[in-house]
C-alpha cells in the first residue's frame, strides 16, 4: 500500500466515525433548554455537519463500490 492509500482510508473510517458523534451533538443541542446563541449557531452547524457527513460518506461508499 502506498501512503495515499492509508490517507485515504483514514478518511473514510474518520467519516463514518463522525456520524455518531455529529449525531450525539445534535440529540444535545436539541435536549438543551434555554441555549444562548453560540449554542444555537453550534446546533445549526452541527445538524449541517450530520447532514453533509452523511451525504459524503454514502457518496464515497457508492464511488469505492463501483
């Protein structure tokens, strides 16, 4: 394997592993009673965030399984 090969690997599992985690971050800001503004800009950046990651890796999935 060469070293963009590994690169590249390491991006897909820290991809998929930061669903979950972009998910806990959302459940969060959404439970959260009475948010500041900071807390309101993060829950939006975080639902974009479970939005986009998604969309990616189930991109990259369909282009790595062609």
């Amino acid at each position: 394997m060469d070293y963009e090969n590994i690169i590249d690997i390491f991006r897909r599992i820290g991809d998929i592993v930061a669903i979950p985690f972009f998910g806990l971050l959302v459940l969060y800001f959404y439970k959260k009673q009475n948010k500041t503004f900071i807390e309101k800009l993060l829950f939006l950046f975080a639902i974009f965030g479970l939005l986009f990651d998604i969309i990616f890796s189930i991109s990259a999935a369909q282009s790595y399984f062609k």
